[in-house]
C-alpha cells in the first residue's frame, strides 16, 4: 500500500491496495461493525474515480475482516451525536456522501465484486448493490431495516426495492425483514452464491487479469428455494394493498395457512415509525418510474427533511442509547400523520438550495 493508501484509510476502518490488476477494498472496523461515516463514503469515492480510468487495474474486489458482519449500515452512534448537538447540516452531509458514492458505483462498470459473508444493512447494500457483480457466501444476511429507527429505506432502495418480484421490495421495506442468500439471489440481490472458501480464488482471479464471468458462473452453486418462495402469494395478495392502513387491515383479515404470518407481520408493522411507513409506501410508489439518478436525488431530498423529525432522533436514540428501548414515535399511529406534511417531503427540498447534483460520468470506459 503506498503513502497516500495508508493516510487516506488511517483511522477510517478501511483499506485500499492494488495487487496486480485488482483493486481490493477492505473493511476494517470489526468494534463498530463495519459501520460506514462520511469520510468512509467519501474515501470510497475518491478510490472508484481513481480506479476507474486507470489502466492497470481490471477490477475491484470488496471484502470485510468482520467474521459475521459485512457491513452494519451507516454509523447510528455518530448520527445520533450530530443529532444531540442539533447539527442538521452535517447529518444531511453524511448522506450527500452517501448517495454520491451510490451514483458513483453506477457509474464504473469496470468489474466490481463484493464478496459478502455476513450481514450487509443499509447502508452496506448501498455500497455493494451497485457492483457489476454481487457475491453472498453461505452466512449471508441482509435487510433494509431503516423504518425502525424513524428513517427511510434509501442509499439506492428507493430505485431497487420497487423492481424486485412482485411486491416483494414494499414488503422488505416496510418489515425490514433480513433474508438469506436464496432469497437475495432469486430476487437479483445478489448474482452468485459461492461458499466462502473460495472468495480468494476471486481475488486471485481479478489480480491476475482473468475473465471474470466465467469464472463466478463456475464457481457458483444453487442456494436452494429460500424462506419467501411459500410466502410470495400472501405477500402479494396483502401489500398490493392502497396504502399501509389497507396493508394492515389485509393482514388482520388474513385465515388460513398464512394467518400466523400475517399476524407476526401485522405486529412488526405497528412497531415502526408511522411516519417512516408512509413515506417508505410513497417512495415504493414513486420510484417504480424513477431512474438511479432521480432516485438519488429524491431520497436526498426525503432524508433531507427527515433527519429533522423527532421520529429520527427517536429512533436513533432508541437503537443506540437506550439499547434497544421502544420508540415512542410522534405521531404514534398511521391515522395521525400529515399526508400533506409527507408530500412536502417529495415534493419541496429541506433548503431551497440544498439539492444533490450528480454529475454524468463513465468510470472505465
């Protein structure tokens, strides 16, 4: 690793090295579980642009020293400190960064493999979902589990999410329910599934210039059926639903074989942020017609407004200081949001100047 490696990721909890004609990116923060700041997100970025012009690297690979956790998502801890001190401005700069980096994923298309074995949140999908190429070993876990901490399902979920199977990204918004790499790979979450054993074969691969296709193709195995193939009738009988009040009336109504899901479901539901539920439905809705780039810049814009609610600094605060306590969410019941309040979140940026501006551009071309 040279100088500029080493004082880029000093203290960040990554890493960044070339070896041969691989770029290899590591995360490096086991204590807060891979748990991703701002100047992570932007050294992720700085990396990919000078990457993807650069002659001599072929791809990327992405890895995690955590042995169970790829990536735990955005740091809530320092949010939550942002959010005590009331600095809005910088909490709406973390996810500028964020976002950016998303929309600087899209656009490399140099080889870009992360091999996750462990749970990936979040933000962590964030920055994986985007690669060519999305690797889940056999202790795979991810989920979007950002409404129950007052938040959205964003960093790019608000363009994915929508064009999974069915109405299966409404339901994985709104739950935040974790599934394993079966279920990821028949949904298109990840493109292979490949034992852990055999993620330094990759990484040898890509440093020694080979084809990298053929070669995830081969290594490969079916990862079975997975936990939703029973569920996806239910799940797209109930959330096709008009809105979150109607999804929950389906599920109180639901009889037979799917009764005690749907109730299990129904109580996980009442226990997130109203607030967060309706603008996660809208954002479902809306993004099924957006690019990646509106996307993005609508989910700026929603977190923009959000961050300032006391839902998030509830939420937050719930999960980091009060370890695990019960939010109480303001409103506390889906009757007693502002519909109109909601739509302003769409429709109005937080500061009439406060957009994200993405810029075009084609990383290894």
């Amino acid at each position: 690793m040279d100088k500029k490696d080493r004082t880029l990721s000093e203290g960040l909890g990554i890493t960044f090295e070339e070896n041969g004609r691989a770029g290899i990116v590591t995360l490096d923060r086991p204590e807060r579980l891979n748990a991703l700041s701002r100047e992570m997100f932007e050294a992720l970025s700085e990396r990919y642009l000078r990457w993807g012009p650069a002659a001599n690297i072929y791809g990327v690979v992405m890895q995690s020293t955590h042995p169970s956790v790829f990536c735990s998502g955005g740091d809530l801890k320092v949010l939550h400190d942002w959010g005590k001190q009331g600095a809005l401005s910088t909490i709406r700069a973390f996810y500028r960064a964020a976002y950016t980096h998303v929309w600087v994923l899209e656009n490399f298309i140099r080889p870009n493999i992360p091999l996750m074995n462990g749970l990936v949140l979040g933000g962590g999908i964030g920055i994986t979902h985007f690669g060519t190429h999305r690797v889940a070993g056999e202790n795979y876990r991810m989920a979007m589990p950002q409404v129950g901490i007052g938040f959205i399902p964003d960093i790019g979920g608000t363009y994915f999410l929508p064009r999974l199977l069915g109405v299966t990204g409404l339901y994985l918004a709104l739950t935040g329910r974790s599934i394993g790499p079966a279920d990821a790979f028949r949904l298109g979450l990840v493109t292979h599934c490949i034992p852990s054993a055999h993620f330094h074969v990759i990484t040898d691969a890509v440093s020694d210039n080979h084809p990298i296709d053929r070669l995830l193709d081969g290594l490969h195995r079916e990862p079975g059926e997975g936990e939703l193939v029973r569920l996806t009738p239910a799940i797209n009988r109930v959330f096709t639903a008009p809105s979150v009040e109607a999804i929950l009336e389906r599920l109180d109504a639901e009889r037979g074989e799917d009764e005690e899901w749907a109730r299990e479901t129904a109580a996980v539901l009442r226990r997130k942020s109203p607030t967060s539920l309706k603008i996660a439905f809208l954002q479902m809705q809306r993004g099924k017609s957006l690019d990646i780039r509106g996307a993005l810049r609508l989910e700026y814009r929603i977190a923009s407004h959000v961050v300032g609610t006391p839902d998030f600094s509830e939420g937050v605060g719930a999960r980091i200081a009060g370890k695990g306590r019960t939010p109480n969410w303001a409103p506390a019941t889906l009757e007693d949001v502002d519909e109109a309040k909601i739509e302003s979140f769409f429709s109005q940026p937080a500061d009439d100047e406060d957009e994200l501006e993405l810029e075009e551009r084609r990383l290894g071309a």
